[in-house]
C-alpha cells in the first residue's frame, strides 16, 4: 500500500499555493488551509475534485496534519478499536 499524502505534500509537488488549488476547485483558500491543517474535512464530492486533480485516489489522501497523525499514533498504542 501506498504511503498517505498530505493535501500540503500534493500542492507542494504540484508547486502551487492554497490560492491557486483553491480557484482551481472553486472553493475559499481558507478552506484548504483547514482541511490541511485537519481542522475541517472536506465534504466526499470535494475530496473526489481534489484526488482527481491530483490523479490519485481519494484513499491516498490525508486529510489531517502531521502533527495529528503523530499525535494519535503516540497516544493510541494498545487501544482497542
């Protein structure tokens, strides 16, 4: 399985800004800054524009930051799911 990619990763390798992804999805650049900071998650038609944008799946995508997934990975060792 593929390693996860950050909304901030694929704009970064697609070298544009929040701005720029935001009009191309006619969305608010405040919207992706939250969905890449993992503050808001975008809706399921939203994440499906963004994968295809990129050419990825929409399973590929971490819709939460780093810091996040560090801090459930440090704190949910031995929970039970």
């Amino acid at each position: 399985m593929e390693k996860l990619k950050t909304l901030a990763e694929l704009r970064a390798e697609k070298n544009i800004s929040q701005r720029e992804l935001a009009e191309r999805l006619h969305t608010s650049s405040g919207s992706i800054g939250m969905y890449e900071c993992g503050k808001r998650t975008p809706p399921l038609n939203k994440a499906i524009e963004i994968a295809k944008f990129f050419g990825i799946p929409v399973e590929q995508i971490s819709f939460s930051s780093v810091e996040n997934e560090q801090h459930l990975e440090k704190h949910s060792k031995g929970a039970v799911i």
